[in-house]
C-alpha cells in the first residue's frame, strides 16, 4: 500500500506543479489581454477625441465664416439703408418747404387747426 500511496503522490505533485504552472500562463495572459485591451481603448479615445476636435474646429469655422458674411452683408444693407432714409429725409423736407412757399396761409391754417385739436384732446384726457 505504501507503493501506491507514494506512486499516486508523485503524479499529484506533478498535476499540482502543472496546476500552478497554467495558472502563471493564464496570469501573464490574462494580464497581456488586458494591456492590449486597455491599449486599444486608449487608441480609440485618442481617435474619438482628434475626430471630434476636429469637427468642432470644422463648426467653428463654418459659423465664423457665417457670421463675417452676413456681417459684411448687413454693414452693406444698413449703409444702404441709411443712404435711402437720408434721401426720403431730404426730399419730405425740401417738398414742406416748398408746399410752406406755394401756400402759407393754407400752411398757417393747417399747423392751427391742428394745435387746437391737439389741445382739446389733451384736456378732455
């Protein structure tokens, strides 16, 4: 009986040294999957982020190029605007002047009547 106890132990500390060693192997793999894992993770951050970078940049970019266009679009329709509104200014002034010129008494009626209406709306208010 000693024979076959002493003959069982022997492949038991075999199988266990086996054991032990598999599970060093399966340690160092289990560990260079997850350095390869964490590599690749990083990897794809990295590209997310310059893509998104870029995008961002890419928006800016556009809005900015927006903005000048319809900047300078604008100054051009208010300076237009202003050229215009000076004109018709000019030429409702210059035609009271000369309505004021061709009839004064009328003129003097007109301005009047009106101040005796606003008067009397003013006070019954």
């Amino acid at each position: 009986m000693r024979a076959n106890g002493t003959a069982h132990a022997l492949p038991s500390k075999d199988l266990v040294k086996e054991i032990n060693a598999l599970k060093a192997q399966l340690k160092k793999l289990s560990a260079a999957m997850e350095a390869d894992a964490t590599e690749g993770v990083n990897r794809a951050v990295g590209a997310v982020e310059s893509k998104s970078k870029e995008a961002i940049d890419e928006a800016i970019e556009t809005a900015q190029n927006f903005i000048d266009e319809y900047a300078e679009n604008a100054k051009e329709y208010a300076a237009a605007l202003g050229k215009k509104s000076e004109q018709i200014r000019e030429s409702a002034a210059s035609s009271l002047i000369e309505n004021v010129q061709a009839r004064p008494f009328g003129t003097l009626a007109a301005v009047i009547g009106i101040g005796f209406l606003a008067g009397f709306l003013c006070r019954r208010g």
